[in-house]
C-alpha cells in the first residue's frame, strides 16, 4: 500500500532526510549559522524542493520554509548547488 504524503509532509521529509544525510540538525540547517558544513545540504534542500513534482516551489517559498531566506540566497544556494 503506497502512503501519498502531502506537499507540506514531502518538503518536511526532504529537509528530514537531508539532516540525516549530513548528519546536521533540523534547527541548524534551518538557522540562520553561515557555516560552511550547513551549505552542501541546503543546497540539496534546494534543488530537492525545486524538481518537486507537479509543480516545483518558487524560491520565496523555499526561502521561508528554510529558516525565513530572502529569495535570493535560496536562488545563489540553487546556483551553488548546480555547479
């Protein structure tokens, strides 16, 4: 039986899995630290919410779901992220 997650509950499981990945917690990945360690996954936050299907999330939604970013530091973790 296949469980359908709602948009929040996906964007919630993608920020989720990232902090396991690199081993971060949620509020540091969500904070507003400028560590070098916290970039990598929130780069990947980014691109995660940006594909996600049926329509991706505009990058001022990203940026208040990640900690209230201005949508400009989501668009240069999105380009950070693509390099």
């Amino acid at each position: 039986m296949t469980v359908l997650l709602t948009r929040g509950e996906r964007v919630s499981a993608i920020i989720d899995e990232a902090c396991r990945l690199w081993s971060v917690e949620r509020q540091e990945l969500l904070g507003n630290r400028r560590f070098a360690v916290l970039t990598a996954p929130r780069c990947a936050v980014v691109l995660a919410l940006r594909a996600l299907p049926p329509t991706p999330l505009s990058y001022p939604t990203i940026g208040r779901r990640l900690g209230d970013r201005h949508h400009s530091s989501v668009l240069l973790l999105a380009r950070r992220g693509r390099k």
